[in-house]
C-alpha cells in the first residue's frame, strides 16, 4: 500500500511540474496586436500556427493527464488490475509524446524565425508545410 501511493504522489507531481511549466509559457506568442501592427500575412501566419499547436499541446497534456490521475487512482486502490498500471503507462507516454512534439513550437523557435524572416531569411520548410490556410486569417 505504501509503495503505491509513493507512485501516486511521484505520478501527481510530475503532472503539476509538467501543466505548470507548460503554462508558465502560456504567453509564447502574444496576441498580434500586442506585438506590433503586423501588416505582413507571413508573421501573422507564424503566429497563428504557433499558438494553433500550443493550444492543442495545452488539450492533449490535459486530457492525457486526466487519464493518468484516473488511472493512478484505480491502481492506488486495494483491488487494483494490471490494465489500471497499463493506463497510467499509457498515458505517461501520451504526456511525453506531446511534449517532444510540442518542441519546434515553443518560444525561442518562434522568437527566431521572426528575427530571421525579418532580416531576409526564408522560412524552414518544416513550418511551410504545417501553415495552413486558415493561419492567413
């Protein structure tokens, strides 16, 4: 019993390590208008995949971290299952998939691509191929 809720509570605080970093850098990209009257489609573009991807980032942590506290819950209980330790697995590695996913979109990237398309520098193609048309907006 002890050792499951050690689990429990290790399993807890990665969970507020991870939402609290996450959204300690809610603010990647500042609303358009704050940054400065952008009257280039491509900046806007940037920002709006940008804060596209770390919204989804923000649902999928919230979601696969619903699921791992469930879980872990049903795995702290006496008459626990094998499945219950499964989901907890699964969903930790939900949490970090979205994570390394999340990685190419956070500040600095996006900092840098700003300054180096604003110094005549062509977008990587990597982000060319994730802007969508609705990004245009």
């Amino acid at each position: 019993m002890e050792m499951k809720f050690i689990f429990l509570l290790v399993v807890l605080m990665a969970l507020l390590s991870i939402f609290g970093s996450h959204n300690a850098g809610a603010y990647i990209c500042p609303p358009v208008n704050r940054i400065e009257k952008v009257n280039d489609d491509t900046i806007r573009a940037l920002h709006h995949l940008f804060k596209r991807k770390r919204h989804r980032t923000m649902i999928y942590l919230a979601i696969e971290g619903a699921v791992v506290i469930t879980f872990g819950l049903a795995a702290t209980s006496k008459d626990s299952h094998s499945e219950d330790y499964f989901a907890v697995g699964l969903g930790a590695i939900g949490i970090a998939s979205t994570l390394i996913g999340s990685i190419p979109f956070g500040k600095r990237r996006y900092e840098k691509l700003i300054k180096d398309y604003k110094a005549g520098k062509v977008i990587p193609d990597y982000y060319k191929k994730k802007i969508k048309t609705k990004d245009f907006r």
